[in-house]
C-alpha cells in the first residue's frame, strides 16, 4: 500500500475504535439508555424483538466475515449480500411486524 493510503486506512480504524469506545463507555456508565430494546411497556421481553435482535446480529457478523475474507486479495470490495440473508432478515422482519401487530390488537 501507497503511504498515504495506508495513513488514511490507520486514521479511519483509529475513528472508529474511538467511536467504539465511546459508544461501550456511556454504556457501562449507564448514559445511553436500553430500556424498551427488547420489550415493550407491558411485558418484560418481547419475543419477537429477541429473535430479530439475534438475526441481525447474525447477519451482520455472517457479512462482516465474508467482507474480512476478501480485505486481503488483489481487489478488495463488498461481496454480494447472500439471497439466503436477505430472505432470512425478510422472514425475520415478517415475524416481529406479526407479533407487534397481535399484541396491540390484544389491547
């Protein structure tokens, strides 16, 4: 890599672990707010948001690998996003949208 690449790509890495670290900061020290992530006012979890929550979490680590994979080769870029993947956040966007649904009509 030229230098000044190699500069810039070092900077941009040094951003976002600062960022990172800001973000697992407030976290642990209670600033930012988690509350009503996984449930809504009337019930403690909602289980719907934890399948949702646990499928993006896979998915995003399932696209991170792939992208890591291909930081190394001649050409590096974004691989394609998996038909599975979509389909699977598709289905899983589905199921949340049908369990908030039922459990505000239940009101």
């Amino acid at each position: 890599m030229p230098p000044l690449h190699s500069l810039l790509l070092n900077s941009l890495l040094l951003i976002y672990a600062a960022m990172l670290g800001v973000v697992l900061f407030r976290l642990f020290n209670g600033r930012i707010n988690l509350r009503g992530m996984l449930g809504s006012g009337d019930t403690a979890i909602d289980p719907e948001r934890v399948q949702l929550l646990i499928v993006w979490l896979a998915g995003v680590a399932t696209y991170a690998a792939k992208a890591l994979a291909t930081l190394h080769s001649a050409q590096p870029q974004l691989p394609d996003v998996p038909q599975e993947l979509i389909a699977l956040t598709a289905a899983s966007q589905g199921i949340y949208l049908v369990g908030k649904y039922t459990r505000n009509r239940r009101k």
